[in-house]
C-alpha cells in the first residue's frame, strides 16, 4: 500500500509548479521537478494512495524516461520481464512480436503493478526532497497574467506561476481552464482481475486472444498472479472467480485450458476514448488521465502520461530555472498531443479488431496477420510502436 505523507496542513502559500493529483504523473512530475530545484507543491485529494494494481505495463520508453529520475532500476527489480506479446485466436499464434531486439537497454515490456510504481515514484519524490500534501481537494483556479490562485476545498489558497492538472479523467484542472475533452465511450466494459491460475504459458509472454466474444489479454505478474483483461458487454462490480474461469474458457486456450483458482483483486470499469483539445491554457497545462483516456489494449495509458509529465517537467525546468522563453512552453502540446492522438487511434484500432464478430472478416483478420507475422519489419515496427520508442518525438532527436 502507498503510504502518504498526511498534512494538508503544511501547505505553502505560494509555488513554482502547483500538481493537482498524485496518480503516476502527478508523482513524476513532483520528483522531477523537485530533483530539478524548481518548488513544486503537490497536492491529492485522497487521504492515501490507491493500492490496487490498475495498469501494469511498463514499456521500454518509458523505463529510458524514469532512468533519468533514478527509479528505472528499482522498477525493475520489483517487476517482471516479458519479452514477448502474442496475437492469438484460441490455440492459434496469429503473430508474435518479439521486444528482445528493440535498441535500448530495456528490451522487453515490465509487467508490475501500478501500486508498486506508485510507490517507487513516492520514495524517489521523497528522497529528492518533496511529499504530496493529502488530504487537499482543488476546488477552483483563477489565472492572471503573472500567475494562478488556486483555492482548496477548505478555504486555503496557492499562488503559483503555473498549474498542471494530473488529477485524472474527471479533471478540475482542465474544466477550470475550459479546455475541452472530446470522444466517446465504449458500448463494452471492461473486466479487470489478478488471479492464481494454472496456465501452461510461458510467463516471459503477453497473450492477447481475439474472440468474437471479446478480447482476453493474460499475462504474468510477479507473486506468481496472472493478470486478466477482457471486454464485456455486461459485467458484475467485482467479477469472481467463476466469472473469470469463464471468460478463459471461452476465449483462451482450448488445449489444456486456464484453471483459475482464485481472484485477488478484479474490476469492472468503463472505458473511454478522449483527448482534451490544448493541453495548455495560459498558466494552465494538463498531462496523464486528465489530457487523454482510452482503450488499455496494449498498455498504454500510464506510459504516456509518465512521458507527459517527463517532457513538461523538462520544460518548465527551462523556463523557471534557466530563464528559457515562454514559447518553449507551447511546445509540450505540440509534442506530446499528437503522441496521444496517436496512441488513441492504436488502442481503439486493436480493440476494434480483437472483437470483429463476421466469420469471413475474422478468417480474413487472422490470414492477414498470419501472413504479416512473416515479415520482420512489421513485426519490428509493432514491437517499436507499442513500447512507445517509436512514437517520442523527442527520442527519435536523440538517436
Ligand atoms: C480499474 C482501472 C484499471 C485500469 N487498468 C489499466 C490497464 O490495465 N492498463 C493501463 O494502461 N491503464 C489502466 N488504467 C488507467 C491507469 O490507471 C491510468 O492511465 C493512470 O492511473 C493515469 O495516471 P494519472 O496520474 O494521469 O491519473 P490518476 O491515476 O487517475 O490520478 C489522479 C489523481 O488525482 C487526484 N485528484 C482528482 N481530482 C482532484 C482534485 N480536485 N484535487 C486534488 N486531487 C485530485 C485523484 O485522487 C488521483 O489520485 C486503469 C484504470 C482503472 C481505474
């Protein structure tokens, strides 16, 4: 469990960087920009953190970008690597895309639960100096030409020169700024669960299963789980262990099939696909859940808001601590909204895909990508896509 420094009270009048929500971006951006000597107040309106293990992928770009914050090897130590993602229908390999052959030193994809990171992101934010100040619900914010006042629910005010809102889906941050989130919302739930299971597969491998029922995604975590993910059109709250066995059943192995035998943790939640318009009104800006939601197929939301907050901190660390020109500012939206806009088509193509119904399209579906699992480059251009070394602008500059 993440345990939080609790003291609203001690809250600063004023502040470099006010961050509204201590999620993974929040946290990033903190220990960033504290490690960088620029004040930055965090703040989360939750009296302790989430412990539950939401998203647990961590791809190769986004260990390179916590590399620089000295958490990467901590990560990895307390996860588990997966060198591989398979596309199958039942006990057909339609495609596998190999991350062993990625150029970077962290060729494979991190399966740990998103508590751990949490966690990890916590001791380094800690350690450079920094805390999230909790329980503290932002109630409203009032920009002017030389900075924001932010008001809590309590009463309490900051003034700060800039705002970010890491404060999630339902951001305060980014209807204060009025900035808009546009999209939709999926007809399916989604199903979450850790389980114990028997499982013949090797646990260095991430399944995703194409069903015409819905997609299923297993994969390993450490502590000898499995984690399952699959679209439903109805689902119960908290999905048990029948629920679960039966989803494996029918859309997972059917030679020696997934035996559950318990569930740890299991969910049920909406998902959506959105992007705010901006990510920058003014003094504001917004990073994470709050600038763009979408399908978790393949893994990655927390990954690109963990980038966000990454390339802001690098910007606003230019323009408080180097005395860089505003404009360098204006550049976070430019590199990093197309990075999402792009992330959102990929994730809503896959799911798309995973869940075609028609006979002939899905015969069609799997001889195509049958056939594409032939050609190394596309499965290369695969592996590079989704551990997101592909899509950083600002690494592509770098090599
Ligand atoms: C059940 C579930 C399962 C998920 N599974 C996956 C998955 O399998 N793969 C994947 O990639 N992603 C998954 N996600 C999404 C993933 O968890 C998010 O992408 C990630 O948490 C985003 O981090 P964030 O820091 O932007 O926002 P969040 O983690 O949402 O953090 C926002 C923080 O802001 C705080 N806050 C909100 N409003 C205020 C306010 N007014 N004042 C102060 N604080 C405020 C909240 O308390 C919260 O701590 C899942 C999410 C859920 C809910």
């Amino acid at each position: 469990m993440v345990v939080d420094d609790q003291d609203a009270q001690g809250l600063p009048g004023t502040a470099d960087v006010l961050i509204v929500g201590a999620g993974p971006v929040g946290l990033t951006l903190a220990a960033s920009l504290t490690a960088a000597g620029v004040t930055a107040v965090l703040i989360d309106k939750q009296a302790e953190g989430a412990n539950t293990s939401r998203a647990c992928v961590v791809h190769s770009r986004t260990l390179e970008v916590l590399r620089d914050l000295q958490v990467s090897e901590h990560l990895v130590s307390r996860g588990l690597i997966a060198s591989k993602f398979t596309v199958r229908d039942r006990d057909r390999v339609l495609m596998t895309i190999d991350f062993g052959d990625l150029p970077t030193d962290y060729p494979y994809t991190l399966m740990v639960p998103q508590d751990v990171t949490e966690q990890v992101l916590l001791d380094r934010l800690r350690a450079v100096g920094g805390q999230v100040h909790r329980p503290c619900e932002l109630a409203s914010l009032a920009q002017d030409s030389d900075g924001v006042t932010a008001t809590m629910a309590t009463g309490d005010t900051i003034r700060a020169a800039y705002v970010v809102g890491t404060d999630g889906m339902h951001s305060k941050v980014r209807e204060h700024a009025g900035i808009g989130f546009t999209g939709d919302t999926y007809a399916q739930s989604f199903v979450l669960a850790d389980v114990h299971m028997d499982w013949h597969l090797p646990d260095t491998e991430v399944m995703l299963y194409y069903s015409p029922a819905g997609l299923v995604v297993v994969s390993a975590l450490p502590g000898g789980r499995h984690r399952i993910v699959a679209t439903v059109d109805e689902a119960p709250e908290s999905p048990d262990r029948d629920f679960v066995q039966a989803l494996v059943e029918a859309r997972g192995p059917r030679q020696r099939p997934a035996r559950v035998r318990d569930v740890v943790w299991s969910s049920r939640f909406r998902v959506h696909h959105r992007l705010a318009e901006h990510y920058r009104a003014g003094r504001i800006f917004l990073a994470g859940d709050a600038a763009h939601v979408h399908s978790p197929a393949g893994g990655q939301g927390m990954n690109t808001g963990i980038q966000d907050a990454a390339c802001l901190a690098a910007r606003l660390t230019a323009v408080l601590r180097e005395g860089a020109a505003d404009a360098v500012l204006d550049d976070y939206e430019t590199e990093r909204r197309v990075v999402a806009a792009g992330v959102v088509a990929m994730t809503d193509r896959i799911t798309r895909i995973a869940t075609i119904d028609s006979v002939p399209l899905r015969k069609a579906r799997n001889a195509l990508l049958h056939a594409l699992d032939w050609v190394p480059a596309v499965r290369h251009s695969l592996a590079m896509r989704l551990s997101e070394l592909a899509v950083d602008p600002h690494r592509r500059l770098q090599h």
